[in-house]
C-alpha cells in the first residue's frame, strides 16, 4: 500500500507532499507513551519526536506501561483529549473492564475505536490475559492440547470417618456427586491434617457417586484422618 505520494516519477517533488507522507506514517505507528493512574489513565506521548495527537483517529494505537492494577471500570485520554472509556474484548463483544485486567508493569495498548459506545468512541484494551478476567467460561470450550475438549467440571465437599484400617489395606467410603459420569477424572483434597503413611484416591463407580479410597501403606493398624473432603471430576472428549 503506497503512502499518499510516490516521488519515483516526479521531477520536481514538494516539501508539503514530504510532509504528507510523514503525516501519515504517523497515524499508522503505535505511539509509546507515559501512562499515570489506575482506573482514571492519562497518557503523554514520551518520544520526543512522538506525532502529535490533535484528535482521535479510528485505529490509532497508544501504547505503555502500567503503573497500577485497575480495580474497576477504566476511561483513559491522551494528552488534553476527552476521556473515553475503555474496553476488553470477549466472546461476545467489547465489554467494560471490572478489575485486575491491568497489572502494574504489564505493557498496555489501546486502540481507538469511534464507533464503540454507541459511536461516543472508547479503546479497546490489548494486554496479557486481559479478556479473560471476570469471565464466564463455558466449560465444553475449554480445549487441552491439541484435540481434548473438558466437557464437565465438577466440585463438591464432602464429610467422611474413615474406620480403623489394617496395615496394607484399604477402607472405601463413597459420596454423591451429580453429574459425574464413568471414566471421569477424580481428584481428592484431604483435609490439612493428615496422617503420614495415608492417601486417597477417587474414582467413579457408577454415573452420580465418587468412591473415596483411604490407602494404608505402613506396617502398622490406622485410622485414616476424616473431615471435609474436597472432590473434583473432571470429563473430557
């Protein structure tokens, strides 16, 4: 895509037709710049030779570095400019940040956008992870690798008393959990007390129940410590 002027075939070029070029270049670079404050940010181009910015122009991109998290809704202006509202981009459209998008440190750009909020204009927010936080996920979204996809996601609590356990055995309590299917993946939390020589395992015996197995693996006769236990299952396809 050529600039607005091309001298290879003038014979006489204009210093104006110089300054076009230049004009234009400049709206299509990032402009790096200062950035203050944390939901309320005020940014100063900090080049010496930045272009200036007497107005917003749709896609031009500012970027810096942030100097605090945000902890709610975020507006932002450069220079002298309206202060606009800024935005993250998600699944389902630009939405307004909540908190946390913006950590201290992190590299931010934003990019202007004239038709957003109802063509009041706003940024959009480009920066680490940012469209993800405050999101809901849908789990059958979620996808690991290459070709696995979680289907269920599943978290219960649960009070166990396990009895007196032999030596090199093991003692099976089971706790329902809905939803939960064969072959899905069980993981067990214990509570914080637990006794050395002693772990536990799940595993899904039938659709809707969780057995929870308390293994023995000393020499000696214990009892497997009891409490509210923490079981996830996790499915995939």
């Amino acid at each position: 895509m050529p600039l607005p002027h091309v001298f290879g075939l003038q014979t006489i070029p204009q210093m104006s037709e110089l300054d076009d070029n230049f004009n234009a270049f400049g709206a299509l670079v990032t402009i790096p710049c200062a950035i203050v404050g944390t939901n309320a940010l005020t940014l100063t181009p900090a080049v010496t030779y930045a272009p200036s910015v007497p107005l917003y122009a749709n896609y031009q991109a500012y970027c810096g570095f942030a100097v605090a998290a945000n902890t709610s809704s975020v507006t932002a202006q450069v220079g002298a400019l309206a202060s606009l509202n800024v935005y993250k981009d998600t699944p389902n459209g630009p939405v307004l940040l909540t908190g946390g998008e913006i950590q201290p440190g992190n590299l931010i750009i934003l990019l202007y956008d004239f038709i957003i909020n109802s063509g009041v204009g706003g940024f959009h927010l480009q920066t680490g992870g940012s469209d993800l936080v405050g999101q809901s996920l849908t789990v059958g979204a979620i996808k690991i690798g290459t070709g696995t996809f979680v289907t269920r996601l599943l978290h219960r609590t649960a009070t166990l008393t396990f009895s007196l356990t032999n030596a090199n055995t093991t003692n099976d309590l089971t706790a329902t959990l809905t939803g939960v299917q064969l072959g899905d993946d069980i993981t067990i939390s214990p509570p914080s007390t637990v006794i050395a020589g002693v772990g536990y395992m799940g595993f899904v015996p039938a659709a809707g129940t969780v057995t929870i197995r308390a293994l023995n693996v000393t020499a000696a006769t214990l009892t497997p410590t009891g409490g509210t236990f923490g079981i996830t299952a996790q499915g995939y396809t």
